[in-house]
C-alpha cells in the first residue's frame, strides 16, 4: 500500500480496503479539527508485544527501523491501519521518512515546541505523520505533547521555541496498540521520560499520492453530529483568531470533501462573502 | 559584579488588552544556575497569572508590548505566531535569596 522512494520495497497499489475499514466522516472532521486523531487498540497485543521486543533487542537505529524489521509494517499492513491512512492520504501514499523515537530512562530534559520540517508552502495539502505505541505510555513516561488545533498555524520548525506551556495542550497519554495520526503542521515535543523504562515511539511520515478529495467515507459528512465537530472545534488558546482558525478548517473541509459548495465557516462567512 | 540578575516572564494572552486572559507563559529565571532546571515545555497546566496586568499588581514590570497584527490582503484568514505576547521583567538580587 506504501510506496517508496528507494528499491527496499516496491509499491503495491491495491483496490482498497473495505469500507467498514475506511476513516468515517466524523474522524476526519475531527482530524480537520484538531490536527491529529488518536485510535485505540488499532494494533492487537500480540503484535505490540513482537514489535517491542524488536525495539528491545535489535539494535537498529531509529531510521532504518522500518525497512529492517517486518512487525512494524505488519502493523502498518492491518485493514483497520490501511484504511485510515487510505481516508487521509490516498491509495498510495508515498513514503517520506520514518523514525523510531526513544527517549531514555530518567531523561528529564524536554524537547522545545517545534513543527516538524521546514515551514509548508502547500496551501491545503497535507503529509500524516503516524505515531505508533507499542507499549502503554503514561503521562509520566513521556509521551508526545501536542498542542490541538495548532495544524494550520505557520510555524517554522523551532520558531515556536520559546513558548513553554499553553492551555489546552495535550500530553498524548497512550495505551499499547494506539496510533496518533497527526497533521504535519501540528506543534509538539518530547516530554520527559520520569520512569525506569525506555520509551519508544515509531513515526512514520506519509505524502500523499494523490489529491486529498474524497478519499475517507464520505456517508454524512453534512450531518450535524458532523458539521458541529467543526463548528465547536474552539480552543481556548486560540483567543482573538479562533474565529479565524474556524475558517481556515471549514476551508480545510471544502478540500477534503472535494465539495466547494459546503459551508462550515463561522457564521457560514465564506457564503456570506462569496468565497 | 553586580548581584543583580533578570527574570523574565513572557506571558501571550487571548486578545491584545493587558487585561485580557493568559493562554501561554514561559519563564526564564536567571538566577538559576547552569546546572538547575528553567521551564520547560508541558511542566505547568495554570498561568501564574490571568493576565498582565495582574502580573503587574505583583511587581513585575513590562518591557514589552506587541504591536498588533497586520493584515495583509489575502492573507487575512491565516494565523501564525500567538500575537499578544507580553514580556515582563522582575530584577533579583541574589544577596535577597
């Protein structure tokens, strides 16, 4: 289902997955929301727990991690994975980087706010960055902390540095099995890892292979239960802009929709003003 | 040398009155050593203050203002940077401590 840039593996292009599989209108609302979606017990423990010992015991550096172990895209291969990468990025999503994240025992010493990469020229495209836990990962171990609805705030890299804590953000808390599909514009950091254990994160970066219209389950995407994720998606540390960040999601909407013609904009402005 | 040393706390509140209320804060204390831990990223869930001006009424005083934002035709519906970014300042004097 994923392609890549070099000879490691070939692309399989696939028909799909079946649609019981594929991400629902209302998680994609919600990843137009929030900038990232957060699924349970997508990987079962069997798995969790081989691709654990992988992390444990081979060694690998973090970048070859992927194409040196076969868990990892075992996990990255189940029909409840493909499809929401499917709904997000396509059939063949193409494969731009991935890492296995480990932050040490007792290391105490927080990575500064940051967005990943440089800047993003692309208007409403967007890359996924898939955080895979392997293992549970609570608070006090360190998981990543990510500030909501911040994807479509232009951030260069580090830029964002300076700011320490913000409200609403949130420590991504995750039980073995989890994968947080995030936006890759959205803020986060390292935490600290206050525990006697290694804690490891697997992130895999994806492209998208194909314009992102109408690749999730579109059924009810103009529901309420669906409209008002969208039209409720306010964060606190939005402040004076919300308003502003309300449009830009209903702009991010039309996009992924493929519908030019939906309107879920504060006060349904981009009607009022022929937008 | 002097025994004087500067903290400085960066508050962004919601809208760009000093009243308005805090949504971000950062502080970085120089009176702390190489060696001792400054703020870090995700350690507090509550500003110190709700606003600047309530920082103010404790003594620390503001250095600076943000000017506002500017608007730029076509770009009106894009956000960035947390705009109201208030930096405040406090001297310590380390004989005090």
């Amino acid at each position: 289902m994923i392609a890549y840039k070099t000879e490691i593996e070939k692309p399989k292009i696939e028909a799909g997955v079946d649609k019981k599989y594929l991400l629902t209108a209302k998680q994609m609302a919600t990843f137009v929301t929030n900038g990232f979606l957060m699924v349970e017990n997508l990987v079962p423990d069997e798995l969790n727990q081989a691709i654990n010992r992988d992390q444990r015991e081979l060694n690998i550096p973090g970048y070859r991690f992927w194409t040196e172990t076969d868990n990892i895209r075992a996990a990255f291969d189940l029909p409840q994975v493909k499809g929401i990468i499917q709904g997000l990025v396509g059939l063949n999503p193409v494969y731009d980087h991935s890492f296995l994240h480990v932050v040490k025992a007792k290391h105490l010493k927080a990575q500064n706010w940051h967005a990943d990469s440089i800047i993003d020229l692309r208007p409403l495209a967007f890359d996924i960055q898939a955080f895979y836990f392997s293992h549970d990962t609570p608070r006090e171990m360190g998981p990543t902390l990510i500030l909501p609805g911040s994807h479509l705030r232009k951030a260069n890299t580090e830029s964002i540095g300076r700011y320490k804590n913000i409200v609403g953000q949130r420590q991504l808390e995750a039980k073995a099995g989890t994968i947080v599909f995030m936006h890759h514009g959205i803020w986060h950091c390292a935490q600290p890892n206050y525990t006697d254990q290694t804690r490891y994160v697997f992130k895999l970066r994806l492209q998208p292979g194909q314009v992102q219209h109408g690749l999730f389950n579109m059924d009810g995407y103009k529901d309420p239960e669906v409209v008002q994720i969208i039209d409720k998606g306010y964060q606190e540390w939005q402040g004076n802009e919300a308003r502003i960040e309300h449009n830009m999601r209903a702009r991010l909407w039309r996009y992924v929709t493929g519908d030019d013609s939906v309107d879920v904009s504060f006060e349904r402005s981009l009607t009022r003003m022929g937008v | 040398m002097t025994r004087l040393r500067q903290q400085i706390l960066i508050l962004h509140l919601a809208v760009s009155s000093l009243e308005g209320r805090t949504v971000a804060w950062a502080f970085f204390d120089g009176t702390l050593a190489a060696d001792q831990p400054q703020m870090q990223s995700g350690d507090t869930e509550k500003p110190p203050y709700e606003s600047v001006l309530a920082a103010m009424r404790d003594g620390w005083m503001v250095i600076q203002l943000p000017t506002l934002p500017v608007y730029v035709p076509g770009h009106e519906h894009e956000s960035g940077h947390l705009p109201y970014e208030y930096v405040l300042e406090r001297k310590v004097d380390l004989d005090s401590l």
